[in-house]
C-alpha cells in the first residue's frame, strides 16, 4: 500500500481511504439496499479486507443513509485500534447545539469514544451558510469545542464547489484538512498550466487534501456509452490512476462494497507505473 502524510496532521494514511457513502445510500449508482443482511455483511467484509490490505483511511457520514453508513463502520472496526486507522466522520449544517449532538451520535454508531476527523459535511455553501458557520452559535465553535474534549483530533470541510466561500474556508486557517471533487472531468480545483485552483490554495495552507469521485460517479462512463456504444474498454483504472497521479492528493477516497472491489482498487494504487505526467497532459505546444 502506498502511504501519504495528511498536511499539518503529520499522520501517515493510505492513498486509497475506504468511502462510505454507497455503503449507506440506497441505490446509488447501482441497485443497492443498505438495509439487507447480506448489503451488511459484504459492506463489513469489505472493510476487513480493506483492513488487511493496509488501507487505513475511513471516510462515513450519518447523511449516508441517516446513520446507516456509520454503524455498518461501527460493527466493522470495533475492536480495531485507534492507532491502526484514521476514521472520518462528518456534520450536516447546523447551529451550535445541532453540531455536538450529531458528533453525540455519530460516536454511538461508530461505536468509539472520539474519531480523528469531524468535516462539515459540504455540498455548496452560500455566504450566509458560512458566515452563520463562524458566528458565536456557529458550527465551527462547536467543532473547536469537540477539538478541546478530545472527541475528535482534527477539523476539516467538504465541498463540491469552487466559490469564493471555499477559498474563504481555506484561508480562514481554522481547518486541517479539506475534502473535494476531483477528477478527469471536474479538474477545476487543480490547473496545472496557470496555475491556480482550490487544491492548490489548500496545499499553501498545509491542509490534508481528500479528494472523492475519483471514477466521476460513472459521468464518464456514461458519456463513453453514449458517443461509443461498442466501447469495451474499463476506464475505472485509468480515472483512478489519474487522481492519485496529482501529487498534491493525499488521499483519494472510493465507495467498496466488497472484498473483491477492495482488492481491485487497492491493486490498482499500488500499481506505481500506471500513473501519468499530469503536467504533459496539459501541455499544448511541440
């Protein structure tokens, strides 16, 4: 397994963290019911063998499925070491109150005493949105507080946008980490060839950088199906390899929901020459 150093955390996580949202969400990109025993127990196998295989980064959130993606994490890391994983949770937007009792019960079904790190769970933030975020009855207070009881190590935010308020967030410096979307198709938090870009003001920061949707969510493939429907070539290999060729991703978070897609993707990472020159692929004169 190929390790990389979380930013300012200092610790050492897999390039590869396990992605919890398909495990919680019902029919997300494919037929799925996350209530199913036998969703449960290949969810749980999955994480063994992720486990086994040297990935140590867990990614879930009680919006995966109210709660669902966290206790399949529960039932399956309980009795793992705090030392041997770095597992992450999030919080929807809320007040103050509303923060600590959603990390109250992300901790009862993660079935831990404190995690390593609690993100604000981020889909497009406004202003207004941010501005109550760092208010007296604001989220980040309340992550701070959850920073000062040991309950979690470290605080971060998702996003999917690339506004203002993201840049806002980085240069706030409150936050560890950052997790984004990144991939072939959404290449707008890293432009090489100007350069700028949100991952590249986080790296400034010395933020942990995750990124998600290393496989675009099947965008991609789709596309491929409809100008070529006689493709047969997979892609997810390529569209992975091109994510952890960035040099400035810590980790790229990927759903599993099986031992047999874990050892694939974990095949995949530690395939070192099939990474790419992401700057050549930019370039544009000979």
């Amino acid at each position: 397994m190929e390790y990389s150093v979380l930013g300012k955390t200092g610790k050492k996580v897999s390039r590869i963290g396990f992605g919890g949202a398909v495990a919680g969400l019902k029919n997300y990109l494919h037929s799925y019911d996350p209530e199913s025993d036998e969703s449960i127990r290949q969810v749980v196998a999955a994480i063994d063998k992720a486990l086994e295989l040297g990935i140590n980064y867990f990614d879930t959130a009680p919006g995966y499925g109210e709660g669902k993606s966290e206790r399949m994490f529960g039932m399956a890391l309980e009795g793992v070491r705090p030392s041997e994983i770095f597992l992450a949770t999030k919080v929807s937007f809320g007040d103050y109150d509303q923060t600590m009792r959603s990390v109250e019960k992300s901790l009862k079904n993660l079935r831990r005493d404190r995690i390593d790190l609690l993100q604000i769970h981020g889909d497009t933030i406004s202003t207004e949105q941010k501005n109550a975020m760092f208010g007296e009855n604001g989220m980040l207070r309340a992550m701070k507080k959850v920073k000062e009881e040991g309950l979690a190590d470290y605080i971060g935010f998702t996003t999917e946008d690339n506004n203002d308020v993201v840049y806002e967030m980085i240069r706030e410096g409150s936050f560890d980490t950052i997790q984004m979307c990144y991939n072939l198709l959404f290449q707008l938090p890293y432009e090489p060839s100007r350069p700028f870009g949100s991952m590249l003001e986080a790296e400034k920061q010395e933020m942990g950088i995750i990124t998600m949707r290393a496989p675009t969510s099947g965008t991609f493939q789709r596309w491929i199906q409809m100008v070529n429907p006689e493709n047969t070539f997979n892609y997810t290999r390529a569209l992975i390899q091109f994510v952890l060729s960035n040099p400035l991703v810590d980790v790229a978070l990927i759903g599993m929901r099986s031992p047999e897609r874990v050892m694939e993707n974990v095949e995949i990472c530690e395939d070192l020459d099939g990474r790419v020159d992401i700057a050549a692929i930019h370039t544009r004169y000979v």
